[in-house]
C-alpha cells in the first residue's frame, strides 16, 4: 500500500491541472503494472501494490502469518484470502 500511496502521492504533485493524466503516473512506471497501450489500470497498480505489501511483511515476519496480519493492519482471515488471491499460499 506504501508504494501505492507514494505513486499516487507524487502523482498529484507532478500533475498540472486538476486531473491526474496518465502521463502522470507512467512517469514513474515500473513496465509490470501498466499497460503498453497508455492506460492505467488502478486495479492492477493496487494489487500490485498489496502483493508486494504482502511479501516484503512476510519476509521481515520470516512468513509468521499472524504477525504480517497485525503489521498490515488486517485481520488473519483477511491476509489468508489475499495469499490466496495473489497466488502467494
């Protein structure tokens, strides 16, 4: 969610009018979120964004399920289901 947050955040920052543009977000791409086509999909960006929450809590937890849940501020169950969604189970 952090890398979520701060893309967006600079985002913000870099757009010029009142509207975040695509431009505005791809200037900080990494070429496994977004499309080649130029448009973003935000759901990918948040699931990418999540996973990657997931596994870098996980790694510093050493895969103490429980612990990664609190740190990520979800409930157990919850975090079970998202290793399930993102094929981390």
């Amino acid at each position: 969610m952090r890398e979520l947050y701060s893309v967006m955040e600079r985002a913000c920052i870099d757009a010029r009018d009142e509207y975040i543009k695509p431009e505005n977000l791809l200037r900080f791409n990494d070429r496994n979120v977004f499309s080649t086509d130029n448009k973003v999909n935000l759901n990918e960006i948040r699931d990418k964004a999540e996973r990657n929450a997931i596994m870098n809590v996980l790694k510093k937890t050493n895969g103490n399920k429980s612990e990664a849940a609190k740190i990520l501020g979800i409930s157990r169950s919850t975090l079970y289901v998202k290793l399930k969604q993102f094929n981390l189970a």
